[in-house]
C-alpha cells in the first residue's frame, strides 16, 4: 500500500482506508513466476520499482 510517500506491507485496516494506491502480488514458488500483479492508485515508475 502506498502512503503518502511510505509504501506500507501488511497495512493495517486504518491505513487501508487512508492510502492512496494499491500494490498486489502473486507469485508460484513452483514455477518461479510472477501469476498476478494489480496495482490502483496512483504510482511513480520509482515506486513500483521500490
């Protein structure tokens, strides 16, 4: 979750309703691959590289 200029793991539900993007990713140990990636909000190339 991106918080103002934090990006949060884990965010608790209070930081949930405030953040201003989200950042979700799925990934399969099995096959060593990336299965989903969702992001909303609003994000820097820098962010989503962090």
């Amino acid at each position: 979750s991106c918080h103002g200029k934090d990006l949060v793991i884990d965010p608790t539900l209070e930081e949930e309703r405030c953040q201003d993007g989200g950042f979700m990713i799925s990934f399969m140990p099995s096959r060593n691959e990336v299965t989903q990636l969702t992001i909303t909000g609003e994000w820097s190339t820098a962010k989503v590289a962090e």
